[in-house]
C-alpha cells in the first residue's frame, strides 16, 4: 500500500471494507474474521475514528502479533502487514475458507461494525456459502417409525432394487439417508409419506 492509497482510505473513513485502531485491539481477531467473512477489508492501526492519523510504534513487533491473531482464527486467516509510515496496514484479502470463527464465535462485517452471528445467521451463511447441503439436513417432519411402514418399505425396496425383508434403518443409514436416527431430506423425498409430512423441496 502506498501513502496516495492510504490516503484515500482514511478521507473515505470506516466502512465496509475499512476499520480504524489507534492501537492493536484486543478484540483483532473478530475484526480479522469479519473481514474474513465478508468481502475482505484493511484494519488501520494507528489511526482514530475521526481519520486523524496517530501512529503506532514497535512495527515489527506488532506484525509478528497480527500475523500470530489471524493464525489463531478457526480456520487460520491469510493476511498482509505493512507499514506506511507510521501506521501498520493489515489487509485481509477476501477469503476461500469461510466461515472463520475466533474464539469459537462467529463474526462478520455489517457496515462500519463488526457483529457477532446469532445461530440462525451462522446456519443462513453455511447454506449460503454451500457447506449444508438441503438434502443432507435433517426432516423433522418425518417420523421414520410413523412414515416407514411395511407398504412403503415394500414399495421403496422395489424401486431401489433392495431386498424388502433388510431392515429399513439399517439400509437408510448404509445409504445415508438417515443421520443421527433422523430422515433426511433426501431419505424423506424419496420414500413415500403421507401429505402432512412432505419435506420442503431440496436446493
């Protein structure tokens, strides 16, 4: 980074893609893996909220605990330490690994703040970023002591070529079609069920 850029990121102020420290924060790593999480950012340390640039001192000494804080990042956040004068540039180019977590949270860059994820938002961004497949997630509407009855099996075993007289659990988990004693999505499209138990369809 050169000074004309580093200029123009602090007259544009924080955002999305910036964040100004006067000094090493002790909450880093969130910042680190919300940048992470999003669309990658740079973390200016030594400059306050206003813009006006303070500086920081020891550079090396704080690449080497930057460089320390992204690696400890769940998975480990590949980032660029540089000075520009006196302030310490981190750069966290936008990431292949996500979700990052730091200290077993989750946490991403929602304007010019860093917010944790609540459960429903960290299981939005798996499906989002392609790591929960619909058809791998459990059914809950579907009762397998209810739903799997000896005309249904019947029927299935024909159709799959499965000798009937398996027992159906055994056969649904060897096909993983049932996780954890529950249907899946993809075991419940493809048994027969009564209406009220019809999955929502699979991306």
């Amino acid at each position: 980074m050169n000074q004309p850029t580093l200029s123009h990121l602090i007259a544009l102020g924080e955002g999305l893609t910036a964040e100004f420290k006067r000094s090493m924060p002790s909450d880093l790593g969130r910042e680190i893996c919300a940048f992470a999480n999003a669309t990658g950012g740079v973390i200016l340390l030594g400059v306050d909220d206003a813009g006006t640039v303070i500086g920081v001192r020891d550079h090396n000494r704080l690449k080497s605990r930057v460089q320390s804080v992204a690696r400890s990042a769940d998975p480990p956040v590949a980032v660029e330490v540089e000075s520009q004068g006196s302030v310490l540039c981190v750069t966290v180019p936008e990431q292949h690994g996500k979700p990052y977590s730091h200290g077993d949270r989750f946490y991403v860059r929602e304007g010019a703040a860093c917010q944790q994820m609540s459960r429903d938002e960290i299981r939005d961004f798996f499906f989002e970023e392609g790591l929960i497949r619909m058809d791998e997630t459990p059914c809950r509407a579907f009762d397998p002591s209810v739903e799997i009855t000896s005309a249904r099996w019947a029927e299935f075993a024909e159709r799959a070529g499965i000798d009937p007289g398996l027992p159906p659990m055994t056969v649904l988990e060897n096909l993983h079609l049932v996780r954890d004693t529950g249907m899946t999505h993809a075991g419940a499209w493809l048994l027969p069920t009564t209406s009220h138990a019809s999955p929502s369809k699979p991306a």
